[in-house]
C-alpha cells in the first residue's frame, strides 16, 4: 500500500534555514523563466528541440536539496530541467546544451537539448529511451553499497517510464539486495499523449512498491518542501542500509509534451487551466512572504535577477564555438 505523505509540514522543523528556502524558490524561478526562453528559441528555429519541466519545478528542485549534491549519482530524463538546475548547473550550460555548442558540459553538442549530464554534480547522461537510466542508478547503487560510500543513486522518470521493463528489473533487483537507490516518479498523468488510466488500472504508481518489498510514498509535487521532507527520509533510510524506496510526486504538466507535440490533439483545454491555477511557484513564494522569510519587493528583485541570468546565459551560449566535425567520433569508438 501506498504510504501518502500529502501534509503541510512547517518550515521551521525540516532542515532548511531561510537562506536556503530563497535559493530553492530562485532556483524554481530560474527553471522557469529558462523554459520559457528555452520554447521561445525553438519557435523562432534557433533550437531544435526541447521538452519543458512547467509544472515540475517544485518536485524537482525539492528533491534536489534533499540530496548531497555532488555525492550522490543522479540519473535524470528529458523532463528535468530543474532538476539539474537544483542540483547545481548553470543558466549558462544549460543554454549550451539547448544551442549544442561545443562547451556544452553535457556532450560537446552531441546530445539533444535536455538530456543532461555533469561530472562535477554527478549527473549521468540518459537516453531519449525511457526508463533505461533507472538500470544504471541501480547499478551505481550496487557499486555505492559494495564500496561501502555513504551515497545514493537517484533515478527519475515519469509515469509512462513505470511501464517499463527497465522499472521491474530495476526496482526488483534493488529490492532483493537492499541498495542504496531511490526511485522518483514525476506523475504528471500523460505519457506523451497517452493518459494514465490507459497504461494502468491503478490510482498511484507507488502502490507498485509493495510488489518489491520497498516503501511506495505518494507526494504532492506542487508543494516542494513535502517533496524534500520524502526524498530526504528515503535518502537516510538507504544509506542506513535499509534498501530503496519508490517515490511518486503527483505532477501536472503545463506543456505539450515537446516543442514538436500539439496537446490541443488529446487534452481538454479546462484540464491545463485548472493546472495552471495551481501553479507551484508563485504558490511557493505566496508561502515564503507569508512566513516572513520573503516580501513583495525581493521577490521581484529576484524574478528580475534570473530574468537577466537567462539573457546572458542565452547571449553567452549563442556566441560560443559550434562543434568542430573532426569531432564528431570521439567517444563513439574505441580509441
């Protein structure tokens, strides 16, 4: 049975001082405003392709400072935009990657845009097929337990991925040898165009858990410090070796499923307003400034801040040197 962690939890008791809260909120911010931009490129033909994270950012960086960032391995998918800017990458690579310039922290620009990887942060470069990155955080857990490192492996995916034989295979062998691994679904009720209760006759992927013999959390993935308080018990209960943990964050996607999708096709226009209603950011910073932790007019110093972050991330990347062709079999073949 699915273990339901849907409350309010108080700021003041969770870990986070109100430093931190800003940063998580600017973070949130920042994801967003370079989604934005990120769609605005690809309209006007300057980038290829990009699938956004609207309506993710709390799960995402939530989770993210739950986490020891650096340490832990973190095995995204094409959705985690904040995620990666949570964990701690820079407007600036972003923007490479999306441009797939020759800096480009994550591939040199072989990659898609939003297929992240980062050595310094331990972010590890996944597919464009889903799910296949939940195999590999098993296995940096596995290696995380047989070194005895003080670590955990983090896979994200969403809904459809749970489909999957990668997420069986994977969540049964972490089970059976109690690794150091979490599993983090972000449900946003859509695999591309297809809706859940046309993959599954189940309410929550994390009643799946008890099928592993692991603990299934549901989440409300508008409210980031519940999502923290989730990743951050699941963390100290994998590296006191009790053994993985399924997490499901109940998402809402605010977006086509790409820049090359039309939602329009399969999703009633009532279902994204009535998401959108519920957006997680300006929710968040409503909740800072009603703390005291935040004001009006900080608030808009930082709105501006990231705003003027992502137009010199997107002039710095733009001016970068493309990739040179020579290149382009490097660490396709052995050498």
């Amino acid at each position: 049975m699915a273990i339901s962690t849907r409350h309010q939890p108080e700021l003041s008791v969770i870990g986070l001082d109100s430093d931190a809260l800003v940063d998580l909120y600017r973070r949130m911010l920042l994801s967003r405003t370079l989604d934005i931009r990120a769609w605005t490129l690809s309209r006007q033909g300057r980038a290829h392709f990009v699938i956004t994270s609207r309506g993710h950012e709390a799960a995402e960086v939530g989770s993210a400072f739950a986490l020891a960032r650096g340490r832990d391995w973190v095995c995204p998918y094409y959705r985690n935009l904040a995620l990666v800017l949570g964990i701690g990458m820079t407007a600036r690579e972003v923007m490479l990657t999306i441009f797939a310039k020759a800096p480009d922290r994550s591939s040199g620009g072989r990659q898609l845009p939003m297929h992240f990887s980062h050595p310094k942060w331990r972010i590890v470069s996944g597919s464009s097929v889903v799910s296949t990155q939940i195999p590999h955080a098993v296995g940096l857990a596995l290696s995380a337990k047989l070194s005895g490192e003080d670590i955990v492996a983090i896979a994200y995916f969403g809904e459809g991925g749970s489909s999957k034989g990668d997420f069986h295979e994977g969540l049964n062998f972490a089970a059976v040898h109690r690794l150091p691994a979490i599993f983090f679904c972000e449900n946003n009720g859509y695999a591309i165009s297809v809706p859940q209760q046309k993959q599954m006759a189940i309410q929550d992927v994390a009643s799946r858990a008890a099928a592993y013999g692991m603990p299934g959390v549901v989440v409300d993935g508008n409210d980031p410090i519940a999502v923290y308080e989730a990743v951050r018990a699941a963390r100290a209960r994998a590296v006191a070796g009790e053994g993985p943990t399924l997490i499901e964050a109940k998402v809402a996607r605010f977006t086509a499923h790409s820049s090359d999708d039309d939602d329009r096709l399969y999703r009633p226009r009532e279902e994204v307003e009535a998401a959108l209603a519920r957006d997680p950011i300006p929710a968040f910073g409503r909740r800072l400034i009603e703390l005291g932790i935040l004001d009006e007019t900080r608030d808009r110093e930082l709105q501006a801040q990231v705003t003027a972050e992502v137009d010199e991330a997107v002039e710095y990347a733009d001016a970068a040197p493309e990739p040179d062709a020579s290149d382009l079999l490097t660490h396709v073949f052995a050498e």
